[in-house]
C-alpha cells in the first residue's frame, strides 16, 4: 500500500495546453518498431538521429569508419557493431536446437576470472585466431559457454542477453524522486515484495542493465562500447586490456576511438527510439494485479518527454528496482553475494511488438525461458507469491493473463 499511495501521489499531474506534442509512438505497427524514432522531435533532433543510426549499424574495423570518425575495435570484442547484438533493437534470441552458436549474447564473467580475460568472454579478438571462447546452447538448459582460452572449470560465468531498446530516453528521464518513493527495502507495508534501488559507484540511481548499474544512456554507452566491443571512449581513456599480454596489442594504447561527437551522436539515437505502440487487452489486467504481479511490474510511471520535456506517462510495467528472485537465478557474477540474486524489474512493453516480429520469446537474463509461463515459473523470492498465486488460477484464467501480457 505504501509503494501505490506514493505512486498515485507522483502520477498526480497538472493541466497542459494542448499544443504540446506528448506522443509517444506514431500508433502505427511498423515493420521495425523498436527501430522507429519517438514523435515530437525537432528537425536537428531528427538529424541526429538518423546520423545515431548509421552510427549504430557500422561495421568497426582497425582503420577509420567510412564516415569520418576513427576506425578501431578491439584487441577483443563481442562485435564489430551495435547492431550485431541489438538486432532491430529487440531483445536477444536463444536458438532452440542444442549446440548452436548464439552470436548475440554476452558472458560476465566472475571476479576471479577477470585478470585473465577481462570483464566479459569475447569470442573474437585481434590477437587470437578465435577469440576466448563461444555460447552454445545446451539441450534443455541455460546457454554455457566453451572458454578455449583457460580451463572451462576455473571460471564462472553469467550470460547476459541484450536487452530491448525501448522507450530508453524515457525511462532515462524518470526522475529519481520516482524510483526512490517506490522502494520499500525494508518491506514495511509486508506483502513479501521490498524493492530495493540500485546506485551507481556515485551514488546515482540505476536504471538501466539487468542489475540497473547504470544510471544514464551515456554511462550505459560507454560502458558496451569499452567492454563489448573493446573500444576506447574519449570520455573515460581507460585502457580496455583483456588480459596481461593484450597491452601490447595494436588498438590497446590511449589512442581514443570513440570521439566525443560519436558518443553523443550514439546516446541520441538511443535517446530518442520510441516506445511501443500496442494497445494492451483490458481483459486480464484485473488478474495482473490480484496475483501480484503488478507489485513489482508497476504498469506506469510518469516521465518527461526526450523531445522536449512534456510531462508524460509510459506504460513501461516495471519500478526499476532490484527484487531479490530467489537462489536459482542468483548470479555467479555479481560484485557481491549479497546482490546476486536480485535483479531489475523488466519492462513488460514490447511484447507484443516481439511476438509479431520474431514469432517467439527468448526471456530472463540469460533467455532461459521460451514462454511467458517459464518466465512466471523462474520466479522466486519476492516473486513467490505471485507465482503460486499464478499456479492456483483455472486454466481459463491463466490464459486470460497470458494473453495480456501478449498485447502489452
């Protein structure tokens, strides 16, 4: 109850003149919708945009881009571009089969293994005829990785799938005073759900990752530039080095190849993509919040407008905090066994969008679940309320909240 009052507080809006534009999406289902750009932008923002998205889909290489800005990548990466792993911007897909490569996602690998290989296992480099290592899939279980570089038992690892580019210039604009009256850490209103924020090394909120480590569209940047793709940043001039030996590497030293013109060029174009446009079924909304899952999986959230600073509010189904999900998805690669368990709410917008395009769902961090049901029935922990009150429904209604959650 505390978590809804302070809600319905902060969505408490006042009159706007009609005149300002607060679209959201153009309404339209598009063949790319992830990929469409939020309405209300200015003929500059627009511009940059587009300029964001050639960005975003060059292929990096050792020598400059064919569009003015420094070449580089590596010595060891994940990608040569952003689009290699953000396919249309969605989220990343498992293949069904056992042993089939999965080119999209990233493993994050333990503290005890990052003095070898770095933060993340990239499965190409500069300086290795086959990278670190690769994700197959596993017959019947979460994606593993075989790590050619070391010994594959002295290292654990976490896969991560590339999230959905949805909205992010939105959720960006949440402001923190939102995120901080919806935490409840001490589960003071006792209904088994805390919701803890995230802060970063600064002490800003996070919201942005699997772990909401990041607080901004530029931190979060930075960080897959440097890290996925083994690129150094203007902005941080941190030498990316993957293991002992890759210092010497050619693309190693403080040569800078991401400019601060690119990065800002990149943080608009994510900035300004825009949130789906489907309209949700009125039918199993009410079984959405009688079995909890609206506890966590708030259905919106007021913001401000990316194009111009309107107040709005978007449907985005999540709070933005950590919820502890219980021991079986706790994960081998957090800073801190006290957080491996916990994860960022996800947003539930874009379903429906996913279905249309890709005809199937790879969910969870690390794409475990195929269906929606596998996705309700990983969850744990504070979650597990919700599940069993999900287990306890009659088929019928059980169905009625699956396909609410299809439309979203």
């Amino acid at each position: 109850m505390i978590r809804l009052v302070a809600l319905l507080v902060l969505l408490a809006q006042p009159v706007f003149a009609q005149e300002v534009c607060r679209d959201l999406n153009s309404g339209l289902q598009t063949i790319h919708p992830f990929k469409a750009a939020i309405p209300c932008l200015s003929d500059d923002q627009l511009k940059r945009f587009f300029r964001g998205n050639t960005l975003f889909g060059v292929t990096r290489r050792t020598e400059p881009t064919r569009i003015g800005f420094p070449g580089g990548i590596g010595p060891r990466y994940s990608a040569q571009s952003c689009a290699h792993c953000h396919v249309f911007n969605r989220k990343g897909e498992v293949p069904r089969s056992p042993n089939r490569a999965i080119g999209v996602a990233v493993a994050l690998l333990s503290l005890e293994a990052t003095d070898l290989l770095g933060k993340t296992l990239s499965p190409y480099a500069t300086d290795l005829p086959y990278g670190e290592g690769r994700l197959l899939t596993a017959d019947g279980a979460v994606p593993h990785y075989v790590i050619w570089e070391t010994n594959p038992s002295a290292a654990e690892y976490a896969v991560r799938m590339p999230m959905a580019l949805t909205g992010l210039g939105l959720i960006e604009n949440v402001e923190e005073e939102i995120i901080l009256e919806l935490a409840d850490p001490d589960d003071l209103d006792g209904d088994g759900v805390s919701g803890r924020v995230s802060r970063t090394a600064n002490g800003q909120v996070g919201r942005f990752g699997w772990k909401a480590q990041h607080a901004s569209l530029v931190g979060v940047t930075i960080f897959a530039l440097e890290n996925d793709m083994g690129l150094t940043v203007f902005e941080s001039l941190k030498l990316i080095c993957k293991s002992n030996l890759s210092c010497d590497a050619p693309n190693s030293g403080e040569a800078i190849e991401v400019e601060k013109a690119e990065l800002a060029l990149l943080v608009d174009y994510l900035r300004y993509l825009s949130a789906p446009s489907d309209v949700p079924s009125a039918e199993g909304f009410t079984l959405f919040k009688t079995t909890g899952c609206a506890a966590c999986h708030i259905p919106s959230l007021p913001t401000k407008h990316p194009a111009n600073g309107a107040r709005v509010s978007i449907p985005i189904y999540s709070d933005l905090l950590l919820h502890d999900m219980g021991p079986a998805l706790a994960d081998p690669a957090s800073v801190s066994p006290n957080t491996a368990s916990e994860w960022r709410t996800a947003p539930l917008w874009g379903l429906a969008a996913t279905l249309r395009l890709a005809g199937e769902l790879s969910l969870m961090h690390d794409g475990r679940a195929k269906t929606l049901s596998e996705a309700i029935l990983a969850h744990d922990g504070e979650a597990h309320n919700a599940r069993q009150n999900f287990l306890r429904l009659e088929a019928s209604a059980r169905d009625k909240l699956l396909n609410f959650l299809k439309s979203l």
